[in-house]
C-alpha cells in the first residue's frame, strides 16, 4: 500500500482560473488519502501558460523529490504553538517567501504592532486557545487610540491582521474561540 500518490499539475484551460500541483499522502491514524488533496497554488502573477507551466513543472518535481526521500506532509503540519506571540512569527516565516517584499514589510509591521499590544497589555503569554474576539477587538481599538491611525489605516491593519487567525488556525488543532474570532472578522 502507497503512502502517498506523486504530485502532478493540474492546469485550466484559461489563465484566470488557479492553477495548482496536487498531491496525497494517506493520514497516519486513518489511513486514508487526504480529501481534497494538498494544493500548492501557482501565482497569478505568472501571466502565460508556458510561465505557469515551467512554475508548475519546478513545483511538481520538488514535491515528487521529497516525497521519495520520505518527507511527510502530517508531521509538518501538525506544529503547535503555546502562545499567540509564536504563532504570529511563524505565520511570518510562512508567508515571507510568497510575498513581494513591500508586501511582507506592511505585514511585518502589522505583526510588530501587533507583537507590541501583546506585550504592553501583557498578553504576550496568552495561549491560542485562549485568545478570544474580545482581545482581537481590544488590539484594534489600541490601534486607532494609541497608534493614532486614520481610518483607511485602521481598515488596512483590519484586513492584513484578518489572515493571521486564518494561518494561525490552519496550524493549529481547531477549537472554538478562535474560529469564532475567525468567523467575526470575515463577516466583520
């Protein structure tokens, strides 16, 4: 039995739709693949086919190649954190190589505005599990009172600090307080 079926691209028949290399490794416990499979998505920035393809292709044989020296998806995945603070430096980690670089130092900023309401409201210890709506909404309030912002930086610091719960969760075992912060912010 196969732990795992080898990466393959999967291209659309235009450039507007994603493209992504897909691959499956059967869940240690279940032993069943996983449903849907992994997804690496394929920049939009890439505006041909040929481009996406030799993207793609680079992708592929990547994966294929740590796949056959044993890599395992799970145990990569399944990272935890103790506290808010690590998380968000991991989340950092993750998204610095897919980011232009204007875009990861807004994030960065973010993250360190973040980083600093933590400690000055002495939350820099705070488990995950124990972060809840009420200290997100207490963050974005430091930021228009101490920060001074104005309102279009008070939306930005809004929609960037929006993807931190959604990475942060993807890593994290689910539990409830935060997919409910999740779940207010996205509906805002």
């Amino acid at each position: 039995m196969e732990k795992f079926k080898l990466a393959k691209l999967v291209e659309k028949s235009n450039l507007e739709e994603r493209w992504y290399v897909e691959y499956n490794y059967r869940h240690p416990e279940t032993g069943k693949y996983k449903s849907p499979a992994f997804r690496v998505f394929i920049s939009q920035k890439i505006k041909t086919k040929d481009g996406r393809r030799k993207k793609g292709y680079e992708i592929k044989n990547k994966l294929n190649a740590k796949l056959n020296r044993g890599w395992n998806p799970y145990q990569e995945s399944e990272r935890r954190f103790t506290t808010v603070y690590e998380a968000v430096n991991f989340v950092l980690q993750l998204k610095k190589p897919s980011l232009r670089k204007r875009s990861f130092e807004t994030y960065k900023n973010i993250a360190t505005a973040f980083q600093r309401f933590l400690r000055n409201a002495k939350y820099s210890n705070i488990e995950c599990d124990k972060f809840s709506y009420y200290q997100a909404q207490e963050f974005l309030d430091w930021v228009l009172i101490e920060l001074k912002v104005s309102n279009r930086t008070y939306n930005n610091y809004l929609k960037h600090i929006r993807t931190f719960p959604i990475y942060i969760l993807s890593l994290l075992t689910a539990n409830l307080r935060f997919s409910r912060l999740i779940v207010f912010l996205n509906t805002g």
